[in-house]
C-alpha cells in the first residue's frame, strides 16, 4: 500500500507501504498485536506493554509465555473488536 498523506480531519491516520516498528513503538503506550514474534519482541525491546489477541500458529504459545512471565495479558479473539 502506498504512502498518502493524513485525511485533515484525522492527524492519528497514517498509512505507509513500510514503516518499521521502531518508529512507531517510540511513542506507544501499549501494544496490541495477534503475538507474532517480530511485533512482540519488538515491543518488549521498548519496554511496551502487550496485549495479544493470537490468531494461529506460534500466537498462542507467545501469548501464554508473555502471561506467564507477566509481559502481557492475551484475549480470545471472540472477546475483540474494532
């Protein structure tokens, strides 16, 4: 998906084709994330809370570990929305 600058009436919209976490977990307060490994460890490498809400695959098993250590909370995917 190709950059395009914000709509006027939302400063929080920002779409790029590639935007590192990085640059974006600087400024976060918390994560939410389905528990793929990049993201969360990411997260963690900048001391920001998680939540997961994992889809399939390793998600579940992050999730579980995160709690387990006390680094996240995880939430059924049957419990989210937008």
């Amino acid at each position: 998906m190709p950059y395009h600058e914000p709509e006027a009436d939302d400063p929080c919209e920002l779409v790029g084709a590639v935007l590192p976490h990085s640059a974006i977990l600087e400024h976060a307060v918390a994560v939410i994330c389905s528990g793929t490994t990049s993201v969360v460890v990411d997260a963690l490498a900048h001391g920001v809370p998680i939540v997961t809400v994992p889809g399939g695959g390793e998600q579940f098993e992050v999730a579980e570990l995160l709690e387990r250590a006390g680094l996240g909370v995880s939430l059924p995917a049957r419990h989210a929305s937008a």
